[in-house]
C-alpha cells in the first residue's frame, strides 16, 4: 500500500516537472532563449545520460539534437589543442636588465 502511494506521488512530480518547461517554453514563444556557457555545459551534461528518443519525450526547453550538438562540442573542445599552439618560434623568458654577459666585456 506505501508503495502504490509512493509510485502515485512519483507521478506526480513527473507530470509536475514535465508540464513547467512546457509552460516556460510558452511564455518564451518566438522569443530565443540565450543560454550561458555553464548552462549548456550544464544540460548537456545531464542529457549525456538519456537517449534521443527519451529527451523527445520529455518537453525540454531545446531540442535533443541541439543538446547532442552541446555535449559533442564539450568534449571537441576538451581535446582541441588550437588555444594552446602559436604560429612560429617559442617564447623564451627575456633576460634580467642588467645582466652582464662574459662575452660582451671583451
């Protein structure tokens, strides 16, 4: 009997958590959503763990496919390593002003 409660109150906090996106979503009709860099990570992370059809069921504020395209240009740039190349010779550390060299006494 506890069980058959709890499943109902499960349900109902699905349904709950299910309809306030579509509501959200609503409100924000023809209007884009502008999401933060930590949002997407955020999201994209926990779409990570749910499959394209599950994410097509569940009213989310993006489409599956863009939360896809989030999580596959996380991980591109975990491993890009363009921001830390340079073009040309590697920087050396400039010499101490006066420093005296051996070879420029004689």
């Amino acid at each position: 009997m506890l069980a058959g409660w709890m499943r109902r109150e499960q349900r109902a906090v699905i349904e709950y958590l299910l309809t306030e996106p579509a509501v959200q979503r609503e409100l924000n009709a023809g209007k884009r959503l502008l999401f933060t860099d930590a949002q997407r990570r955020k999201l994209a992370r926990a779409a990570k763990r749910l499959s394209r059809k599950t994410l097509a069921g569940i009213a989310t504020l993006v489409t599956p496919d863009t939360l896809v395209r989030w999580y596959r240009e996380r991980v591109a740039a975990k491993y890009d390593g363009s921001g830390r190349c340079r073009p040309g010779r590697a920087r050396t550390a400039p010499a101490p002003r006066g420093t005296v060299y051996p070879a420029q006494g004689a």
